[in-house]
C-alpha cells in the first residue's frame, strides 16, 4: 500500500489527491490530505468573494474527492517547527505533495505603502470571508471602512474587482451570502462613495476576466466611470483586433463605459489605467489620506515608462492587489526569486537533485498564474511523476500509523466528521441570525464547533 500525505485542501491539494485515487497505475493508494486549517476548501473557501456563488459551488466537487473511501481529511495540522517537519512527515509517508500556494502578497516598494489605512487586498478579503486569522492577526479590527468615503484600490486583476466590488456593495446584496455578520454590519453601514481601481498598464493588460468585469456595470446606485483619454492611451484600444478574444472583449465592455454618460448615482467606482503608485501620504489623524501616482506610457515592448507627470488621488483606504507570493516552509529547498520551490516535472529538487518522495503542487510549484482550474494538468504532472516513482518508494517501510504520530506530537487533528460539524454550526449561527448559512471567523469558534464530535462520542 503506497501511503501519501498532500499537505493543503484548496484545489491544487484535492485534485492531487483525486489523481492519485482515480489512477489505476499502482494499486491501494491511500491519501491523508493535510490542512493548517480546520476547514477544507483552501481559497475557495477564503478567497473566493461570498456573492460568487457558483465559483464557491465547487466545494461540492471537492468534497467528493475528500469523501473517498481512500482520502482522510486532516486539518489543524501545521508543517512547520514545532510541530512537524518535512523529514518527519518522511518518516509516516511514503511521499509528500505539497499544495501550500503562495500565502503573502507583493509589495509596491513605495514610501508610506504601511501606514494605518493601507492594506493589501488579502487582509481585506481574508476579513470578509471569516479567514479565522483576520481577527488573530489584528488588521481587522478598525472595519477596514470604517471613516471612509474614498478608496483606492491598486491592480486590475480579477481580486481587485472583487475588492472593488465588495466596497460598493449593498447591503441586500450581502445579506444572503455566508459573510460574517460582523463583517457584514460593517460593510451594510460604510460611506464609502468613490473607489477608483487603478492599473499602471493599459486596458488590454489588464488581467482580470470579461465575466467579473461585466459585473461592476450591474452594480446598484454606482456609475462606473472610464476616461476614454487614458484608454486611448493604449495602442492595443484604438485597435483591439490583434488582442486574445478574452482581452478584446475586455476592452469592448470599457469602450462601452467610456462612450456612457455618468448618472449622478449614489457611488462612483472610476477604472483607471497607465498611472503607477509612487507614494502614500498619511493626513493629520496618521492615517493614509493620499495616493500620488505617476503617469505611464506605454514603452513599445508590451511595458510602461514614466512620464513625470504625477497625480494625487485621495484615499482613506488603500488595498494593493498586485499579486501573490509563496513563502518559505522550514524544511523545503526555496528560490527566493521566484517565490517557488525548485523542482523538475513536480519532483522537489534539493541542490539539483530530485529528493524522493518530496513533491510539489499549485502555486508553490508554478507560481501565483491561471485559474481555479489551472490547478487540475499541474496537480495530475504531479502525480505521473509520483506515480512514476512508486515503485522505489513503496519498499521503504513505515515504522507508525501517521493519526497516531500527529497525537504524539501534541497536534489534534480535525477529522471529516469534526469538518461536518463545523458546517452545521455555520448553518445553525445562520438560522440564529435569520440568514442562511454565516461562517465562523475565530479559531475558538472553529475549534468549538469540531470538539462537538469528540464530545458527543466521549458521551456515547
């Protein structure tokens, strides 16, 4: 029996571990997908925005997987020192597949990008999605727009739409999602009035798709505003025909906005384009006020220089969406430069070499590029070159059962029926609230709702 642990249930973890499952190559393959957290799902859960609700109906193609007679679901088990390391982990399994993404953002490198008030767009969205870390780590705790009317939001991605989108947003239109009440109230009571979302290239760079664009235009009481002037500032605008259809029908839906007139509506969401961030500028109360930006032009090689113009634009909120970065795990080979872990066809590489049984999945593997969907051919390059190693690591015995080990080592495993329970406190905190299902977003929260099983078999 080949045993593997894939360390991060989001879906470079699960669909890794449906390929090791679904396979026919080596026969009894048995997968323990490992999470930090007691909650499966990954950004799915975390990161997808709450009013998107048939992205997060993936879950339930998640959940399939981890429901297999074949896959354990182990959460609030943490690699790292300790707890455990990698060559522990070694020692229960004959491989290891690591799906950990990339947990930090990039920074601007600009002056004044730390002051009260600037964010990146992760803390914003980890905040919103009852990420239990939000309230550990401290950066929620002013509401985020509490006090605000003006925001910024830096990137023209397809988070920084959804940022964007999640600050203009009603309160009716959140009022059926699973965000957190407090969450909720916040937002329901913000003045926000004017966000802009601003991009350093132009319209037919920008990176977010057609579909989550479109969606700005449908928001309640908001104009959305385009400067038909920086638009044309992109060659690739004034003739869209040499674009990717996906960046054509980009440019298209801000052509339409561009040729609008505003309608003096309630909220003011403005797409800017060829403007770089040079610096933040707090107000009298020390928090951010202002965000100068430079003008950019487009370079003739697909880039941006500076022009030397600058322009200030007020902001009380600052959200940098420009992009993710993997992190070290103690234990694993690195390249800082990338943000990656090296490896050859998903093999982790140690000074060149490939290191048995160690694997790489997902955005530590890649980088922070494609869609949920991305994640599926990367996972499955994976696991052929796993499968292709079977052979050899199948002869190295395992000396304890891994459940047994993690206990030993003072961890305290959610197990699938603890997950189970968590969910059904979720709905329950819904029904209490007279919504429908309401994510906890504490750690005691969380861990109280999956002691129930324990307790309810200790009484049994």
């Amino acid at each position: 029996m080949l045993q593997v642990a894939v360390v991060g249930s989001g879906p470079s973890g699960v669909y890794a571990a449906q390929s090791l499952v679904q396979q026919d190559r080596v026969p009894d393959v048995r997968v323990d997908v490992l999470d930090r957290l007691p909650c499966p799902y990954g950004l799915v859960r975390y990161g997808v925005a709450p009013d998107h609700e048939k992205i997060k109906s993936l879950q339930n193609n998640l959940r399939a997987v981890l429901e297999h007679e074949r896959v354990r679901f182990l959460g609030s088990v943490e690699i790292g020192p300790g707890t455990l390391l990698p060559d522990r982990l070694l020692d229960l399994y004959h491989a290891v597949v690591y799906c950990v993404g990339a947990a930090t953002d990039r920074r601007l490198g600009v002056p004044g990008e730390d002051l009260p008030g600037s964010y990146s767009a992760t803390e914003f969205v980890s905040w919103y999605s009852a990420h239990p870390d939000a309230l550990t780590d401290g950066y929620a705790q002013d509401g985020f727009v509490r006090d605000v009317e003006s925001a910024v939001v830096i990137g023209v991605g397809n988070v920084a739409v959804d940022v964007a989108r999640m600050l203009v947003r009603g309160a009716a239109e959140l009022l059926p999602t699973d965000m957190p009440d407090a969450a909720l109230g916040v937002l329901a009571g913000s003045g926000v009035r004017e966000v802009s979302m601003v991009g350093r290239r132009g319209p037919s760079q920008a990176r977010f798709t057609t579909k989550e664009l479109r969606e700005l235009g449908a928001l309640p009481d908001t104009d959305v505003v385009v400067d038909p002037a920086e638009l044309a500032l992109d060659p690739a605008y004034i003739d869209p025909s040499g674009l990717p259809a996906a960046s054509r029908r980009n440019v298209e839906v801000l052509r339409g906005w561009a040729e609008r007139p505003a309608q003096g509506l309630a909220r003011r969401l403005r797409l800017r384009f060829f403007l770089r961030p040079v610096s933040l500028t707090a107000g009298a109360a020390g928090r951010v006020a202002l965000t100068r930006f430079e003008r950019t032009l487009p370079d003739g090689r697909g880039g941006v220089t500076g022009s030397g113009q600058y322009e200030d634009i007020p902001a009380e909120l600052v959200l940098r969406s420009v992009g993710y970065r993997g992190v070290p795990l103690e234990g694993l080979p690195f390249d800082a430069e990338r943000g990656t872990v090296p490896h050859a066809a998903g093999r982790v590489l140690r000074n060149g070499v490939p290191s048995p049984g160690e694997y790489v999945a997902g955005w530590i593997k890649r980088g922070p590029t494609g869609v949920i969907g991305t994640n599926r051919p990367c996972s499955k390059e994976t696991v052929q070159s796993l499968l292709d190693d079977a052979s050899a690591l199948e002869r190295r015995p395992l000396q304890e059962d891994p459940l047994t080990a993690l206990r030993a080592a003072g961890l305290r495993p959610v197990e699938w029926p603890g997950w189970l329970a968590i969910e059904s406190a979720e709905a329950e905190l819904g029904r209490s609230l007279g919504r429908g299902v309401v994510k906890i977003p504490d750690w005691a929260g969380l861990r109280a709702a999956a002691e129930r099983v324990r307790d309810q078999e200790m009484r049994g």
